[in-house]
C-alpha cells in the first residue's frame, strides 16, 4: 500500500508520525523544493525516536526512512491507493491539487482532505470521480488526540469508506463518521463554543485566562481561547466564512467582527494580545456565582447542541461522544449532565439567552432523545 501525504507543515508532520511505524510505501510530497531536505531531516529524527522507544535496529531504522520518498513533484504520488492533503486552508489551493492529482493518480485511488474548516462539497465540487473523495480530519497534537473525523458526502462509496476506516484501523487510531449534514462536526462545535465564549467575555467583568481557567478546571481539557489561539487565525477565519448560518447571524456577529479585524489588521497575534491592544482587558477574579453561571452557560449549550444533533439516527451516539471526550477533553456525557442540572434549569439557562439573543442554538430541543437512544 502506498500513501502520499501533500504538504510539510504542522499537520503533515502530525500523519506523517501516524504512518511512519506502519509497512505502507510512503511518499512526503511538499511544493518548495529548497524545504526537502529540512522535511527529510525531520523524517529521520522521528524514526531515531521510534528506534529508541520501540527497540528498533539501526538497519531497522535506515531502512525505513530509505523507504520514504520527500519530493516535491506532485507527480510522486503517483501509485497511491490513498492521498491525503493537508496543505493550506485555501480552497483554490485545495482544489487545483486535487484536480492535477487526477492526472497522476489511479483511478482507485481514495483522495482525502485533513481541511478542519472548508466545507468538502466545495473542495471536490470539480472531481471527475467524487464517490473516492472524503475528508480525514486529524487533530492537533495527534500525540494527545487519537481521534479522526472521517468526513463524507451521500456521493461517496460504501468501498471507499470502507478502505478509510480500514486505513484508520491500521494506523491505531479512533475514528467517527461524519456523514454530509455533519461534516468536520467537532470543528463546528469548537466554533459554536468560541462564540459562546467572545459573548460571555463581552458582558463579564472577567478576562479570557480567567474564563478558559473556569472552562479548564470544570467542563473541558482546554480552555476556548486557548483552542482558537493554537487554531491559527486563518483557519478561525475560514470557519467565520464557512460555517455561519443565516438564521444565526446575530449569534455570530460580535466574535465574527472580532476576527476578521485581527485577520486584516492584526497579523498572527493571539486572542489575549488582540484584547489587550484593544483595551478590552478584563479582571483575573471574578465571584463564585459568576463563575457558576458561566459554567452553567457552557454546559447547557453544549448539551441543547448535542441532543439537537443526535435527533438524526445516523450519528453513532457512543463513537460521537467518545470522540468528543477526545478532542474536546468534554469528561462527562450530555445526558449526565442533563441529569444533574436538570431539564428545567438548562431551559432556563437556554430561555434567558434566547430572549437577548434568538438564534437555534438557545431553542432547547427535546431532550426525551437521551431516554430513547441509550448509551452503550
């Protein structure tokens, strides 16, 4: 079996480390050619450590990194059963590649983005053969996040997604599908939860280290602006451009403001630095009742968007949530924590908020879901 993995940068190197301990022929396949021999440099350094901590051989070692084509001719992959991008979040970019990679590549071959915010209707909108296109979403740091998405459309073969899950298997990791209503799902609730958060910031006394600290000690792994700082603007951008809906324009508004002026005029500095310079820099403390209440906010959110989802049977409940707990680091379920809230403080939570601020995800949905779709 042979992969080609398109681009060097962060999420290259992350699948290239999922691949470099399987027998898959791999191709690394860059477009600066005077970045071949840093990428080539990096491949060895990683299977030093895999020698290390797996007790390979030295000839082990050399003999696998000779197996690794770094090229920067897009030709290279030709041969590939799988192709995986993971170039920049531009969607000109995404869709020249792969429609040049048609040229090169068999007919068999499965072509798959790693895009993490451009919907893949409009990446593979001129694929001659889309039943063999799909989306592999891997997260970062993949050495914490075990947890692909695999993306797809209805026009997608039952082969093909078999082949993915397959390959996903192979590589060791986790997986849950996404059919097309529900593509690049955890991204799309990350950035419900960035909103939730910019609105809060926006009418708290308390800064955004002191809300991500209330977020990180009791509901998530991470804190919100924590998440969008290691995101990247751009791709923060995309999902702005991408993801919004206009029944929830309103909803979206303020954080939207926020970052296209960082994307215009702000360059790469973070969330903090960007409140910072905007004189919008709160208080580290705030009172108990004030961190409950944010808390509550998050939590009632993240459950009315999660039974909201799950009306629709062809989401996997336990893969669904599994994946949540690790990409989000979300410890407990929605229906615990429906449980301990309560159906009627969540409504009210929901209610208040819908009021300020009509928009679907502050319509409570019907919560009877979780009595009759069960976790196993």
């Amino acid at each position: 079996m042979k992969i080609s993995i398109f681009g060097w940068g962060k999420m290259g190197k992350e699948l290239l480390d999922v691949f470099l301990e399987s027998d898959a022929q791999l191709a690394w396949i860059g477009r600066n050619p005077k970045a071949e021999q840093e990428a080539r440099r990096y491949a060895e350094k990683r299977l030093k450590r895999i020698k290390k901590t797996k007790g390979w051989t030295e000839e082990k070692k050399q003999q696998r990194l000779n197996e690794i084509l770094v090229s920067a001719d897009r030709k290279d992959a030709e041969g590939s059963d799988f192709v995986i991008e993971t170039i920049t979040e531009d969607l000109s970019a995404k869709q020249e590649l792969f429609q040049s990679l048609e040229d090169y590549v068999d007919p068999e071959c499965i072509l798959l983005t790693n895009t993490s915010s451009i919907p893949l209707e409009r990446i593979f909108e001129k694929a001659k053969q889309p039943q063999r296109c799909a989306g592999l979403h891997a997260f970062y740091p993949g050495s914490l996040i075990r947890t692909v998405e695999i993306n797809y459309s209805d026009s997608v073969s039952r082969q093909c997604l078999r082949k993915i899950k397959e390959l996903v298997e192979q590589s060791g990791r986790n997986y849950v599908f996404l059919p097309e209503p529900f593509n690049l799902l955890f991204s799309k609730l990350i950035f419900v939860l960035m909103n939730e958060a910019f609105r809060i910031y926006e009418c708290c006394s308390l800064s955004t280290e002191a809300i991500d600290s209330i977020l990180k000690e009791n509901f998530m792994m991470l804190g919100i602006f924590e998440i969008l700082n290691t995101t990247g603007n751009l791709i923060v951008y995309n999902c702005v451009k991408y993801f919004e809906e206009e029944e929830n324009e309103a909803f979206y508004h303020g954080f939207k403001s926020a970052v296209a002026d960082i994307h215009e005029n702000y360059g790469d500095c973070t969330f903090e630095q960007y409140c910072r310079d905007t004189g919008r820099q709160k208080s580290e403390r705030g009172s108990a009742a004030e961190h409950k209440e944010i808390l509550e906010r998050f939590e009632a959110l993240y459950v009315n968007y999660m039974t909201q989802i799950f009306q629709d049977d062809r989401l996997d409940i336990r893969q669904t949530l599994d994946a949540c707990r690790d990409i989000l680091g979300i410890a407990r379920n929605p229906e615990e924590i429906l449980r301990e809230m309560g159906e009627e403080r969540i409504k009210e939570i929901l209610s208040r908020n819908y009021e300020a601020l009509p928009c679907s995800f502050y319509r409570a949905g019907d919560y009877r879901i979780w009595n009759r779709r069960k976790i196993n």
